[in-house]
C-alpha cells in the first residue's frame, strides 16, 4: 500500500500564504476526512496533497518520495484525484467519461486494451451505473454525474482516492448515497480514502480519521471521538455544541448548536460599529 504523508509545507496563492509549516500523516487503508470552517485551508491542503499546488516549502512524500519529483504517470497509478467542481466535455457517454481514467496506462494511440475494458467495466458495477453507461452525461443528475466521476477514478485502479467536497449540491439522500459508496470502497478494496466534508456528521459516521483545521493550522487530529467534542468544536468553530451518537455508526455527532459567547460579542460589536 502506498503510504502518504505531508511534511512542514508551505503553500498558498501568489503572496497569500495559506499553510504554513503543516505536517499531518495519512492512514493507509483508512478514510480521512478534512474538516473546518470556510478558508481555513481544506482544499488548498488537498491540492498539495494532489499536486495540483505546488509546495513552497517542506514536500508531499508519496512512499517515501517527494510527490512533485515523481513522473505524473507514476503518480496517476497511484492517486487518483475527484476535484471540487469537474467540468464535463459536451458529448460524453458515461462509459466514455469513466474510461479516461485508463489514461496513465495508455501508450502510443491510447487504444484500450483487455485489462483495461476489464476495469472500466468493474468501475461501472460498482458504482451502480451500467443502466446508465450509454446515456449522455450532461443528461444525468447531479448525484448520478458524481458516481461517474468516481467510477473513473476507480477505472484509475489507484490504491489512493481523493475527493474535494463530493457531495456539494447534492440532496440528502444522494449525500449519503456517494459516502455509503465511499465506505464500501475502503471496506471492500481497502483504499485509502482522503477527502474535504463540510458536514461534520456526515465527516464522523463514515471516516476513521479526522483532520480538524482553522486558520491555515491542524487543531486536532485522530478519531471521530477525539476530534468531535465540545471543545474541539469551540476552538474549530466558535460554537457551543450539544453532542449525542450516531446510531449507525456510534460515533458522536451533534444535535444542535449556537454562537459561543465571543462570537456572540464580535457579531454585536460589528451591529453596533
């Protein structure tokens, strides 16, 4: 299994420095799940990890080599990458989007090969999409567009899957669906799962590890019973937090909430000024 880690990067946008001297491990064969207010750094971390934002200090180690130093093949076989919002090319059938993912294995003409159908067609079973596999994709619904997007990162056949927010725009019940999907993947196939939830529930029933940000910084990091406290979720988020457990996951979530009293403060003075 490749093994991942991040050590002391510096990363942000022209001058704008977003993280700064961050180090955090990835569990192999778990899932892990970026979670924290709007511009604390979720996605900008995620891109490092993806390469797709180049490190100004400290490396992405991918089995123990610096991630940007690798051929971008040899990390394609390794890593697949869902990004956060994925433009589809007008024209494409499901089966043709989900077979891009054969990419880095493709040589001279790109013609696909035995193993490579083989995989395309394991990827569309697995995620529920044969019915599908000849329609249009601009056709198809939002949640039914995000299972063909991670059908071709499993055509990719990498042991590492990264995801940026795959359940934005989507309703409940498809929600649950794509993480469900998720879980069996890393169940079932045992790979390692990365990912930026902004629902913290979401984030505690279906992960193993949790990456707790603000500001650009790790505040905690461990499992859904050390990072989702009441404490925790103060210095995260600056609300109070009433907890209780999931009861499909026994993991702890939250009922309810409100501001904590300094933010109550800072929202009355800028009423006030």
């Amino acid at each position: 299994m490749p093994s991942l880690a991040i050590d002391q990067v510096k990363v942000g946008y022209s001058n704008l420095i977003i993280l700064d001297d961050l180090s955090v491990e990835i569990p192999e064969q778990k899932i892990t799940t970026i979670v924290g207010a709007n511009g604390c750094g979720k996605s900008t971390l995620l891109k490092a990890i993806a390469r797709i934002l180049k490190t100004q200090k400290g490396a992405v180690y991918l089995d123990g080599k610096a991630i940007q130093l690798l051929p971008t093949k040899e990390v394609a076989k390794k890593m697949a990458i869902l990004p956060q919002s994925s433009q589809v090319p007008t024209g494409l059938t499901v089966y043709e989007l989900i077979s891009y993912g054969r990419f880095p294995y493709q040589t001279g003409m790109g013609t696909l090969k035995v193993d490579d159908l083989k995989h395309i067609d394991w990827a569309i079973e697995a995620t529920g999409l044969n019915p599908l596999k000849d329609r249009p994709v601009e056709a198809l619904s939002g949640g039914q567009r995000q299972r063909v997007w991670i059908a071709m990162a499993l055509a990719q056949d990498t042991e590492i899957l990264i995801l940026d927010e795959p359940t934005t725009y989507l309703d409940l019940a498809h929600q649950l669906d794509i993480l469900l999907l998720l879980q069996k993947l890393n169940k079932e196939q045992k790979r390692t799962i990365i990912m930026v939830l902004h629902d913290l529930n979401h984030a505690s029933r279906v992960s193993h590890n949790l990456v707790a940000m603000r500001d650009g910084a790790i505040i905690e990091e461990g499992t859904p019973e050390q990072v989702m406290t009441q404490s925790n979720l103060k210095a995260i988020f600056d609300i109070e937090a009433t907890m209780s457990t999931c009861p499909f996951s026994n993991n702890p979530i939250y009922l309810s909430y409100t501001l904590s009293q300094s933010t109550k403060h800072m929202v009355q003075n800028k009423k006030s000024g």
